[in-house]
C-alpha cells in the first residue's frame, strides 16, 4: 500500500509535466487546426537549448527562460515557413499531420549532428528531499509542481480575462467569422504559435530535469503520453487535457507500482481506449475553455 | 471547445491514436580511405543509428571505418576500394525489415554486412543470409547458437553467457548474495533475465525483484521505490539510451544520496552510456559503484595496436572514433570486416558463395597458416602463397561450426576518464560451473 501512495506523489510529479506540455499541444490543435506531430522534438530542442545555458555555467532555472523563448520562436517559425504554407494550399488535416511528422523526423535528425546521440544531464540540485508518510519529493519537484500550476493558472485567465483570449476562442470558433468581425485572426494564430511554443519550451526542459537525462530521442517518448492526455480531455480542450494530464500521469506510476513497470503505458492507453470507446469526444469535448465563448 | 469548427471529434482522435512513425534512414557511403576505384565494394552496417538503441550504431560504424581504411592503405581488396555505410533499424524489427531489404536491393556490392543487434538480427539475418551476404552480427540471442544461417557470424558470446559472467562476478569476486535484474523491456536486453535467474537461484543467491522496465520514460521513481524496498546487494542492469541514467538517478535520490553497487553487461562498457550515467549520478559515484563484465581483450598488442592507429585517423570522418578504442564489440566487428577481407583475397574472389566458407578458416587458421595482424601483412603473406590466420583487435578467433566464437570474460570498472580497468577475470572452471547452473 505504501508503494502505491509513494507512486501517488511521484505522480504528481508527471501529471505536473505532462500537464503543461499537454495544455500547450491541445491549444496548437484547437486554435490553428494543427495536429502537430513535431511537438515533442520541439521540446528535446528547447530542453537542449536550456542544457547549452545551463553547460555555461547557469543555473537550469534561469535557464528555463531560454528554453520558454527558444521553443516559442522554434514553433512560431516553424508555422509560418512551413505549416502555413502547405494550410493556405488547403493540404487537408491527415496531409498536415504527415508533414508534422516528417518535421519531427528532420528536426531529430538535423539535431543529432549538433548536439550528438549522447544522453545529456541537467547541473542541477535536487535540492532537500521532503516526506509526508510515503509520498518523497525534491524541493527541485515541488517547484516543478509549483511551475505547473503557475502555468495552468496564467493559460485560464489569458483564456478567459483577456482580449486575446477571447480572440483565440473566437478564432477558434470560426475563423472566417472571427475575421468578418475584425479581429486579426492571422496575428491571433501567431501568438498562439508562440505562446504555445513558449509552454512547450518550458516542459522539455521541466521533462529533462525530472528525467535527470535526456537524448534526441526522448522526443516521440515525451509526446506519447502528451497525446493520450489531450486525447482524454477531449482534443482541442485545454481544460480537457489538464484533466487528462492528471488521469495518465497518475495512471502510469500507480500502474508500475501494481501491476508491472514493463506496463506502465499500456495501461495508461488502455484507459485512453476505454474512453474512446465511450466518450469518442473525449471527457471536456463539450465544455471546453471556449466553449461559450464571450 | 476549441476545435469546435474542424468537426474532428472521433476523427482526429483516432487519427492521434492510431499514427504510428517509421522511417528507415540512409546515410551516404563513407570511404576509410586510400583512393577511389571504379568499383568499389561496400560495407553495411545495419543497426539502430535512432531510437532507444542509437548508441549502438556509431559504435560498430566505429569498427568499419579503420577497417575500411587499412584495407584501403593495402590498396584495396584486390584493387577494390571499401567504403562503410549505415542503415538505420532504429532499434525496430518492423523498421529493419525494409531498411536490410532496401540495403540488399540497392547495393550489389556488399563485401560484408556488420551491426545487426539483438533488436533486429531475427528479422535480419535470413535476409542476409539469403541474398549470400556474409555478417558479422553482435546479437547475443541464443537462438544464433546452433544457427543454420552459413552466412552468419557472431565473433562474441550469446548475452546468456554475459548473464552468467555477471552471476560468477557477483558471487565470486564480491560476494553479493542478494541481486535485483533492472533491465529495459526490449528484446536486446531481457534476453539477459531469463539466465541470470537461472543462475542465480541455482548457485544459491536471491532475485530480490527483476524488473523489465519501458525505455526512455522520463521517470522510474516508482519503479525505483519498489526495487529500493527489496534491499539488494546490487542491482545487474542493461537499459540503454537516457534510461540507466535516469533509473540510476532515482536510486541516488531516493536511497538518501547513497548509490547502491550496479553491475552491467558488456553493451555499457561504452562511451555513450558512460557520459549518459556519469552526468546523471556523477563521475565518482560510478568509479566506485559500477563494475561491469566485458569480452576477454587485453586491448594490446600488433593487431590492436594496427586498430588503435587507424581508428584514430578516422576521427576526420567520425570524430568520436577514438572514443570506442575499448569497446568490445567495435574491436571484433573490426576483426570480422578483416577476416572477409582476407577470405577474398584468399579465394581471389568477390563472390561471396566462394569466399564466406573461407571466412572461417582465417579466423581459425588451418595448418600451416601464417597468423597476421595487419590487412597489408595478410596479403603479403597470401601473395607468397601462405594461408593465413587474422589474430586482430579482439585476439584469436575461435569459431565453432555455427560460426559462433567466445573468448570468456572480464570484470572491469570505469577510470574518472571513462576508460576500462580490468580488475577481474573469471575462469574457465568458474564460467563452466556457473553456466552448467544456468542451463547454458
């Protein structure tokens, strides 16, 4: 029992991660009808951009910055020199997502040249390890808990308390609407490429300090349970996929405590199946941040 | 919602449940050196350059490029020139397939093939095998023991021999009497667990748990919990890519900043797992916890001395060459590219239905056979009409009549350099005891 309590804490630890990365997928998606398969490369990126900070001798936190401002530029470029392109040929979404997925690869394989097929590791210190019965967490996580929830909290009030935010719903409503009423819908997809870039940043380089070690290839590992939770939440749903952060960041540790750590994300995607199967929609399809917008 | 208006509802996650990526990549052949030729042969090396596994690939395209090279420098196999090309299996059966496929289909010049690891050599073999492409495969599945396959050649011993030499290591030279199996869920490394357990419980130690882990999770602190809980004397370990360092980490961490001892197989006697574990738990700490088995290779004398020299000339082309100069598998690959070779010159033949029964015979030697260490001085002696017996990088080759060939083991730890430090070895009536235990 007191290892399934321990997995509880660490996963919140992983809900946590999972979580930012998850909302900033899901909001890719929803605003710019952008299934963007490249999101998790984008992430080892940004997680080696902060590692280059870091190599020189700066602390990872300020480093995550760097990491938060490369993978919003990374994500801004890589929409309008490539992804809005091919959406202004009216390549349909099965097409796009394909053209993602060769980014993805390119990017990897483009990396791999620069920063090497070497595993990397954050300088850092884990800082005091706190205890509440058999939950153990590093003041080094708590703060990633801390970064989680300060993120969660900044992404509902732009969503519901300002201009843009409205924007972005409005956009993502209906766009040719949205711009008939004025609002620059262009500029608007901008920014959410960038604000979303900007969380996707900041969770490679959260995912490579939870990790302790990271390699251009833990990109398509990060972005598995990514998905699943933005599917769980219903895609598109940034509210959605919080929930579905918390649901398979949780299932995955309390499943290697009971069942087999081999299983870990087989259970978590049996789960998503079931939900499928029951909910095609996903669990906040129908109230979703912009539901009812305005 | 927000994506209320793209009405993709079931669609997209179907869409996003249902995608699924493989790319088999191609590199460009790159020469060892020497000048070109009109028709150059060409050596493959198939194995995971992505993925899970990528560490694995550099390491035997580290072996082909100084063979190449010296080949070259003796002014080629019979005047034909070598040239060294990878094709990537990401680590991936489903991915090896069409990568093997597309390497015999496009490239009637393949001399040999190295590479192909456990993760694909089931898939890949039979290709090889049918399209008469010698290979020199470091696969350590016992299923290659007794194998059919006349074009296969393994120059290392199958894993289970690994999981026996960690066994005899653990008893024998430490003492530890309770062991965890921490080893990646992929089919390289748990073809290790299966005769550990065997050993151990026959030689009277304690699995205390055996952990199959997935690789590359971005945390195995559960999995750590749990395995701290058993109280092993230590944890015998192959995962690769970031997950040993991040699993090792967690233990670190979880276990009050004290590092249990870890043992590992011969795959992380290894550059890349070495800069992958030390920058996680720190030099020091795997200098004094982590000890390893390795091939038998006493990493001196003529032939690896011949290696040495043109594996360092080749940092031009890959500059961390010089970083596998004591990698097992890098030395034997090597030695096997060179036993080809020599069979070619031998049989005065590019065909490989004529040369690869020779192959053999060189790693072996046969009566009378004049032992070289060096490409230039085998074709001396084959000019003058001798046979010769290639004793290389690796040492002598002893290959059995399934082309399997093993030269015991090693017990070595790390220097704060990453270099190998031989401070063990097990003998003949240790090994024989230990794999008679393990049903081996």
């Amino acid at each position: 029992m007191s290892l399934i309590v321990a997995a509880f804490g660490f996963g919140l630890v992983s809900m946590s991660i999972i979580a930012i990365s998850a909302v900033g997928f899901t909001m890719q998606f929803g605003i710019t009808n952008m299934i963007n398969l490249a999101y998790g490369q984008v992430m080892i990126a940004s997680a080696y951009a902060a590692y280059a900070v870091n190599n020189a001798g700066v602390s990872i936190w300020l480093a995550l910055p760097v990491a938060a401002v490369f993978g919003a530029l990374f994500s801004f470029l890589l929409n309008r020199l490539v992804y809005a392109p091919f959406q202004r040929k009216g390549t349909n979404l099965i097409g796009m997502v394909i053209i993602s997925l060769a980014v993805s690869l390119v990017i990897a394989n483009v990396m791999l040249p620069i920063v090497g097929y070497y595993s990397v590791s954050y300088h850092q210190n884990p800082g005091t390890t706190y205890h509440l019965g058999s939950i153990a967490v590093t003041g080094e996580q708590l703060a990633i808990i801390g970064v989680a929830v300060v993120v969660m909290l900044a992404i509902h009030a732009l969503l519901r308390l300002t201009r843009l935010g409205k924007a972005m719903r409005a956009t993502a409503a209906n766009p040719t609407l949205a711009r008939n009423c004025g609002i620059p819908t262009a500029r608007v997809i901008d920014l959410a490429w960038l604000i979303t870039g900007a969380l996707c940043g900041i969770a490679g380089a959260v995912a490579g300090m939870n990790s302790d070690s990271f390699s251009v290839a833990s990109g398509s590992e990060f972005l598995i349970p990514i998905i699943a939770a933005s599917i769980l939440g219903g895609a598109g749903s940034p509210y959605g996929a919080m929930i579905g952060a918390v649901i398979i960041g949780e299932m995955t540790e309390i499943s290697a405590a009971i069942i087999s750590p081999e299983y870990k994300q087989v259970v978590a995607f049996a789960v998503l199946v079931l939900v499928m199967v029951l909910r095609p929609q996903g669990l906040l399809a129908k109230r979703g941040a912009l539901a009812a917008a305005g | 919602m927000l994506a209320s208006h793209h009405r993709v509802g079931k669609g997209a996650g179907v869409l996003f449940a249902t995608l699924s990526i493989g790319l088999a990549a191609c590199g460009s052949p790159t020469t060892g050196g020497g000048s070109p030729s009109s028709s150059p042969l060409l050596i493959g090396v198939i194995a995971p350059f992505t993925g899970a596994d990528a560490a694995l690939g550099p390491a035997y395209f580290a072996a082909c490029l100084p063979a190449a090279r010296a080949i070259n420098n003796a002014g080629g196999v019979m005047g034909h020139m070598v040239s060294c090309q990878e094709f990537d299996t990401r680590g991936e059966p489903a991915d090896a397939v069409p990568a093997a496929q597309q390497m015999v289909a496009s490239h009637s010049n393949l001399m040999a093939v190295v590479g192909c690891t456990s993760d694909e050599a089931a898939s890949v073999a039979p290709i090889l095998n049918q399209a008469h492409i010698p290979m020199f495969c470091m696969t350590g599945q016992s299923e290659f023991n007794k194998t059919t396959l006349t074009y296969f050649h393994r120059l290392v011993p199958p894993d289970e021999f690994d999981a026996f030499a960690m066994v005899g290591s653990a008893l024998d030279h430490f003492n530890y009497k309770k062991v965890a199996l921490v080893f990646g869920n992929d089919i390289g490394s748990q073809a290790f667990v299966g005769p550990a357990m065997t050993a151990l419980q026959h030689l009277g130690a304690t699995v205390t748990i055996n952990q199959a882990i997935a690789l590359g999770q971005p945390s195995y602190r559960t999995e750590v919990t749990a395995m701290l809980a058993t109280h092993p004397d230590v944890i015998f370990t192959e995962a690769l890519g970031p997950t040993d360092a991040t699993y090792m980490a967690e233990v670190k961490q979880l276990n009050n900043g004290v590092m249990l001892p870890f043992m590992g197989t011969s795959a992380t006697i290894d550059p890349v797992w070495f800069k992958a574990v030390t920058g996680a738990v720190g030099v020091q700490t795997v200098v004094d916890k982590f000890t390893a088995v390795d091939l038998g290779v006493s990493f001196s004398g003529p032939g690896y001395d011949e290696f040495k020299t043109n594996l360092d000339a080749v940092a031009s082309q890959f500059p961390a060459a010089p970083t596998y100069s004591q990698r097992g598998a890098t030395l034997h690959l090597y030695d096997g590219i060179m036993q080809a070779a020599l069979a070619m010159d031998e049989t005065k033949s590019t065909d490989p239905t004529v040369y690869n029964p020779v192959i053999r015979d060189v790693g072996n030697g046969v009566a009378g056979s004049t032992t070289v260490n060096t490409y230039a001085a085998g074709v001396a002696a084959i000019k003058n009409g001798q046979k010769v017996r290639w004793v290389g990088a690796g040492g002598p080759t002893n290959y059995n009549q399934y082309n399997n060939s093993q030269q015991g083991y090693i017990l070595v730890r790390y220097d704060a350099s990453g270099n190998e430090i031989t401070i063990g070895t097990l003998t003949q009536a240790q090994t024989a005891a230990i794999i008679a235990a393990g049903g081996g």
